[in-house]
C-alpha cells in the first residue's frame, strides 16, 4: 500500500493519516544545530504494525533530510533498525554520532 506521509514542522513530525489515527515519526533539531535532526520516536497504532507504515515515515524523513542537505541522529529503535537493515547509503553518510 501507499501511504501519503505528510510533514508537519511546526509539531516537528512526519505523520500518515489512518483515519481515526494516525502513526508518527517525531523529530528535534539538536541544540544549536539547525541541520541535524534527531529521530527520537515513531508509533504506529497496533492495528497497522506489520505493515510497513513505519518504514513510510523512515523513507520519507530521509528523503527530507537528503534533500536538505541535513544530518540524522537515530535516537530511535526503530529508525536505527531500519538503517542497519537496509543500509542505506546516502543516510548513513548523513549519520551524526
């Protein structure tokens, strides 16, 4: 399925709608740091896990932050799950430590 992720950066998320829900992907920029963003959450209702919902919001937060020309902190499980799965390279050269 496709899912239209949409980013909300006055609340700092990316965010599916799923109705009478929705799954998020929660972000900060580091203190002092207006190009490194730090990826400290994602949720999904349980009803849609399994699904691929959270790899949506991962795929589009790195096209952000590509396009951006920013760097990524992955702070979140899931998010650092998903890099070390699927290796992709032009966020692991973004990689803040």
């Amino acid at each position: 399925m496709d899912y239209n992720v949409i980013h909300d950066e006055r609340n700092k998320q990316f965010y599916i709608d799923l109705g009478q829900e929705k799954a998020v992907l929660e972000y900060q920029f580091l203190d002092g740091e207006e190009n490194i963003m730090d990826f400290y959450h994602t949720g999904v209702p349980e009803s849609q896990r399994g699904k691929g919902v959270a790899a949506h919001l991962v795929k589009a937060a790195f096209s952000f932050v590509v396009a951006q020309n920013f760097k990524v902190r992955p702070t979140c499980s899931y998010v650092e799950y998903y890099i070390n799965k699927n290796k992709p390279s032009e966020i692991i050269e973004r990689l803040e430590k």
